[in-house]
C-alpha cells in the first residue's frame, strides 16, 4: 500500500469501526484514540508520539475476535497486533510506544504509588490476563530500554482518555502527525 493510502485507510477505519465501544469504558474507540491524542498534544509530544497516542488501540480495531476477550480472561495481545500491523508503514517512534503500553501499566502498578488505584475497573481486569505487575526486576529492565519514557507518556494519557462527552478535534485533524510518523 502506498505510503499516504495508508493514512487514508486508517482514517477511515477509525470513522467506520471507531463507533465501538471501547470494551467496559464509558467511550467509543473513537473518543479514546482523540482523546489521547489530545493529551498527548496539549503535553508538547511530538507528531510521532500523537500519533501514537491516536493509534495505541488500533489492534483491537484490527483484531475481529477483540470484542469481550480481556472481559472473558483472554489477552489477544492487541499492543503486538497493533504494532506489528503499523510497522509496515509507520517509524518506531509511533509503534514501539504502542508496542510497549501494557508493559508500561504492569511496569507503573510496581513502581509508581498510587497508580493502581487510578486505573479503571476495566484496565484492572485486563491487567489480569495481561500477566498482572511487574516484579521489581522486570520493572528495573523496562525502565532501563530506550523508548521507556515514551511508552509510559502514552500509557499515562491512555488511561486519561475516557471521559465521556469530552471535546477534542476531529480525526482529520490528526492526518498531519500520522504522515509525520510514516517511514
Ligand atoms: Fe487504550
């Protein structure tokens, strides 16, 4: 696929499937992804990591057994899926924050107080099936990859991003940053 089609069929699926709820939160697909997106943005994040912010979910939309698996103690994986899905087109700096924000919530129930407690009932049942916090070793090799810090930034707006009714532009708005995280 040509690299700005790409942009396009993303756009649009988020436009067609984004409509979904996003599994046991009070938002739509849609309304998480720009409203992570927005955080990431009002935060001084560059285009790749809105960007990444928008598509951090993008492999539940991709996935067509997603709906109820974390509810049914299935983890489909959707950071891989997602990923691994992106990296045909888009740089490391939008895929491996994606890549890397469960890792990121298992890492921040060990190492940060109070972190848990912010979490919704959602993200803590996925946690669960997600393999649950890290040991403090595990935490200390996250912590110590390059790309951590990215990776924690879009976690902590993922979690922000599920009020309801919330204001924020429009998917095309957001056409620049995903052309800017393109190979
Ligand atoms: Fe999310």
């Amino acid at each position: 696929m040509p690299r700005m089609s790409v942009v396009d069929d993303l756009l649009a699926l988020y436009a067609s499937r984004g409509g979904e709820m996003y599994g046991g939160e009070p938002v739509t697909q849609l309304a998480h992804a720009l409203q992570s997106a927005a955080l990431a943005e009002s935060e001084g994040a560059d285009e790749a990591l809105v960007a990444a912010s928008l598509l951090h979910d993008v492999g539940h939309l991709v996935d067509k057994h997603a709906d109820g698996a974390a509810a049914a103690g299935i983890d489909r994986q959707h950071e891989d899926v997602g990923a691994g899905y992106l990296s045909r087109w888009f740089r490391p700096a939008v895929t491996e924050p994606i890549r890397r924000h469960v890792a990121a919530k298992r890492c921040l129930v060990t190492t940060e107080p109070g972190y848990f407690e912010t979490l919704s009932e959602a993200s803590v049942i996925s946690l669960k099936v997600q393999g649950g916090p890290m040991s403090a070793d595990e935490a200390r090799v996250f912590l110590a990859q390059p790309g951590a810090d990215a990776a924690l930034r879009v976690r902590k707006w993922d979690d922000l991003a599920k009020v309801q009714g919330k204001t924020t532009p429009d998917l095309a708005y957001y056409r620049r940053h995903l052309e800017a995280g393109l190979k």
